[in-house]
C-alpha cells in the first residue's frame, strides 16, 4: 500500500520523539476532521485516547493499530 508522502517518515519522528499527537495531529493524521474524531472518541468508536488535563492525546501505535484494522484490500468506497 503506497502511503502519502512523508506519513511513515512522521509516524517514526513521533515514536522517538514523543509518541503522543493530540487530537488536531492526529486527525491530520488520519486524514479526518477533528470534529470527525471527537464524534468518533464520543462513540468510543476511534482510536484508543487518554484525557491528560483537559486535553486528549492518542498514541501512535494506538493510531496506527486501529487504522491497520480498518485496511481494505482493493475495493471501493
């Protein structure tokens, strides 16, 4: 699966310099609206999160785990 360029070289910068995107960076990441994944975080229906202050963060390998879940071989929309 060929990935936009740049995404791998970002996700690897964030597991070794912090692991954790907010939910701005990580709804970029992903390519979705933020509203979009806090309607996903309310139906506990995203990516694993953690609530620090007032603030959510997700880690990469949460990120990167459930959307490798949600890879379809081929087909279309």
């Amino acid at each position: 699966m060929n990935e936009p360029d740049g995404t791998q070289r970002r996700a690897q910068q964030a597991r070794e310099n912090c692991p954790f995107l907010t939910a701005k960076q990580t709804a970029f990441h992903l390519g979705i609206a933020r509203t979009t994944l806090k309607r996903m975080r309310s139906e506990r229906r995203g990516p694993a999160c953690r609530l620090h202050g007032h603030a959510w963060y997700y880690h990469i390998d949460d990120i990167e785990a459930w959307s490798n879940a949600r890879k379809r071989d081929g087909g279309h929309d």
